[in-house]
C-alpha cells in the first residue's frame, strides 16, 4: 500500500516510515498539512494531530477516499471528534505499537473492500431484478415463509428485497449443499434465511428442515408445487406464464417471450443472432405476433 504519513516529529515519522517500508508498504513523509496536499493519492494517510496551528479539514477532504487515521497524543475535540465527524477513519493514542496500527490499518482496508463489493452486489441485484415486473406485499407475513415459483428469480427478488427492506442480514443456503442443516441450525434468530431447492428433498427430510426453523425467520423456496397443508404457500408465477405451464416450450412460443421480454436491451442485430434467425425474420416474427417495438 501506498502510506502518507503526516507527522512534525520527523524521527517518529521515519521510526514509523522505516517499520512499515519492512512490511512491503511505500511510505512518504511530509511535516506539514500544505505539503501534504501537494501530494498524490494514497491508500492510507496516517495525520498527526500535534501540528500546531494547522487545519485539518483540507487534509480530510483531499483524501476522503482514503483511509485515514489520526495519530493522538491526547483526546480532545479538536483532535479527534471533529476529524472522526469530518472523514477520518479512526484514530490512535502516542504512543504506540506498529502492530496495532497495522492491525486498524487492516481493519479498514477489509472494510473498504466489503463496502465496495457489497455496493457492487446491491447494483447487479438491483439491475438483475428490475426485469421483473411488480411489487412484492411484505405485510402479514408469517415465518417460515414458504414460496413456489417455477422462475427461481422471482424468489430470489421476493427475499433479496425483503431482507433490505427490512435491514436484516441474509444468509443464503441452498439445501444441495451437505452443511445445509448445520449451518441452518447455527444461525440466530435476529438474521433472514434464504433457503432454495426445497424440491430436492424427500418428506422425511422435510420435517427434519421444518424442525430446525421454529422460532427462526426464513424465506424457503421450491421450483415444484408445494403441498405441505400446515404452512402457507405464496405462489409466483411470471408474467407471460410461459415458464409456469411445466412442459418443454414451443419454439415459436420461446421466440415469441423473448422477442417480447428482451428486444429493449438488444438492438434487432445482436437479438436476431441470439434467436438464430436473420433480422429479416425477426420482422416476420413481430408482425406474426403484433408485437410493437416502441422507440
């Protein structure tokens, strides 16, 4: 990593510099803010606030993308509540050890990187599940809840959005996996449980899963129909009905639902060499089944 190190106790800053250059890292040393933001970017800027006199909010500001911890030699306002409230990441009491720093420095670095991935997952979702048309009613509902639909991403979109509606943390389980039951039964009360291919397991098996989830909040979702009488089903279905019928599709069925679900997203070219049909026939096609392109 890339470390600015901030610091007027030029000896501090090299004893600082020195350990961490040890341990693979690139360090750079400035005395002063205004030299400071002169400087390029960085994954970690490392502030002293023992400089006299200086102000600490452009130093914040330049490198709000980075980690920034304050290193302390008493805690005050000045010198940590108003940089902790203004960007910095965390702060550091002099005088210390370097495996603690790198230990927060770490920290941080594993936090960023989970806030990035989980911002990305949240777009995908989002973007994945904006296909579907309709709102999904979260009131009333009564745990465990149980969901069958031929279309497994309707389900995945009923959970995915509860669990963020409600801000709670999921867990994923699929019951092909041979840690299933014990990692359902490790997990606490206060999380949603998101479980699918309920369809594989056998009754016996069922009432061994349905045992685990009293007094737990979970979502479980089959691809076949489900037919246990003590609990309430809710039944999705998708919006054509064409994957909801069980059977193997008609082709012209198939290029009729994928005319009509994806000509928005792909120019008449790339669709017409998905479908296997010239553009030409991708016309045919629309004015076969009075389907109207809007531009």
């Amino acid at each position: 990593m890339r470390i600015l190190i901030i610091e007027n106790e030029v000896y501090l800053a090299q004893s600082i510099a020195t350990k961490l250059s040890e341990l693979g890292h690139i360090c750079e040393m400035c005395t002063s803010t205004r030299d400071a933001i002169k400087s390029n970017i960085y994954d970690v800027v490392l502030l002293s606030t023992n400089i006299n006199g200086q102000d600490f909010s452009p130093i914040i500001e330049t490198f709000k993308k980075s980690i920034i911890i304050l290193m302390v030699s008493y805690i005050s306002n000045d010198t940590v509540s108003k940089p902790l409230f203004a960007g910095a990441k965390d702060y550091i009491l002099k005088p210390f050890m370097i495996e603690e720093l790198i230990r927060k420095i770490n920290h941080y670095q594993d936090y960023e990187k989970l806030k990035k991935r989980n911002e990305a997952y949240d777009k995908y979702l989002t973007h994945t599940f904006s296909s579907l048309v309709g709102e999904h009613n979260f009131e009333g509902l009564e745990f465990p809840l149980f969901i069958s639909s031929p279309y497994q991403k309707h389900a995945d979109s009923f959970a995915f959005e509860y669990a963020k509606k409600k801000n709670l943390p999921l867990h994923f389980i699929t019951l092909s996996d041979i840690k299933a039951m014990s990692e359902i039964e490790s997990i606490t009360e206060n999380s949603l449980i998101y479980i699918i291919d309920l369809q594989i397991l056998k009754k016996s098996e069922r009432k061994a899963l349905y045992a685990l989830l009293e007094n737990k909040k979970a979502i479980i979702c089959s691809t076949d129909k489900i037919e246990d009488d003590e609990y309430e089903v809710i039944e999705i279905k998708s919006e054509s009905n064409i994957f909801d019928q069980g059977e193997i599709l008609p082709i012209e069925d198939y290029v009729k639902y994928i005319v009509l679900n994806y000509q928005h997203k792909f120019p008449d070219t790339e669709l017409s060499k998905k479908l296997g049909i010239s553009r030409k026939s991708l016309w045919e096609k629309r004015k076969k089944y009075d389907i109207v392109k809007k531009k």
